[in-house]
C-alpha cells in the first residue's frame, strides 16, 4: 500500500509480513503473504500425520512493519 502526502513526493510503504509458531516458538518468521499461504496450507497436512503437533498447536500472527519515509532523489 502506497500513501503519497500531499504536496510532496514522500512516500510510506506499509508491508504485512507473517511469524508462524508451533507449540509457541516461531518456526518461520517475516513471510510475504504468498509465502506464507504456501507454508501454512503445507504444515497443516503435515500435522494430520504427525501426532507430537496437533493444529492447535499451530498459530500465526500478521505484523504491520512501520512505515518506511522514501524520498525521491533529485537529479
């Protein structure tokens, strides 16, 4: 998402990235959405098979970064 000020050639560059914990330890962390909808369609069929993580073991959590100033060079 691009948010341009008024009067100005500043640019904030707000990114959503994803953390995914198991059993409350992160195991991926920083994932763009795409990414993260592979890996988490992914390691819910892998806990089908394996019995020491069940799905409510799984969790995730999406992180706004802080929006970043980008300031047009001038040439």
């Amino acid at each position: 998402m691009r948010l341009r000020e008024k009067n100005s050639e500043k640019f904030f560059m707000v990114e959503n990235v994803y953390h995914i914990y198991a059993k409350d330890r992160c195991i991926y962390h920083s994932l763009k959405k795409e990414e993260f909808e592979i890996i988490w369609e992914s390691l819910n069929k892998l806990v089908e098979i394996y019995t020491e993580v069940g799905r409510s073991d799984l969790q995730y959590e999406v992180v706004t970064r802080n929006p970043q100033l980008i300031q047009e060079g001038s040439y």
